[in-house]
C-alpha cells in the first residue's frame, strides 16, 4: 500500500517537471539574414501580433522592441513586422 503512494507522488514529479520544459523559439528575418532565439512559443508570438498596440502589455511591448532591434535595428526600415520578422 506504502509503496503504490510513492509510485504516485513520482508520477506527479514526473509530469510537473515535463510540462514546465519550454522549448526555444527562433525568430527570423530574411532581409538582413538576423535570428533571434526566444522562450515564448509560437502560439504567443502570434498571439502578441494580433493584438492591438494599445492593448499590449508593458513586456510584450519591450519583447517587440528587443526582439525588432535584435533582427533589425535600422531606423525607419519597414523590411518586417511589429517584431522584426520576415519570413
Ligand atoms: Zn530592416
């Protein structure tokens, strides 16, 4: 009886630990060649692209701009979108 308990509590270790692995995103832009690697999946990307400016929040706002200086960076070029991209 002990022991089935104990085989439980590792299962749940088990699944905890698997669903809190985030894989690595990379974003790219074509025009200038750039990459730029993100913990974000896709899924929220897309979700933050969608998104009105005015509705996003502080963070997505300082990902676009990290992420659009990483891959691009130049003044005044419209080469992506609101982070950069080119695909
Ligand atoms: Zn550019």
């Amino acid at each position: 009886m002990k022991a089935s308990i104990t085989l439980k509590a590792i299962t749940t270790a088990e699944k905890t630990t698997q669903t809190g692995i985030r894989t690595m995103t990379t974003v790219k832009n074509t025009f200038h060649g750039t990459e730029y690697k993100t913990r974000k999946t896709r899924q929220e990307i897309d979700a933050l692209l969608n998104k009105p400016t005015y509705y996003r929040t502080a963070s997505e706002k300082a990902f676009s701009r990290r992420c659009k200086s990483a891959l691009c960076g130049i003044a005044g070029c419209e080469c992506g979108n609101d982070i950069g991209e080119r695909i």
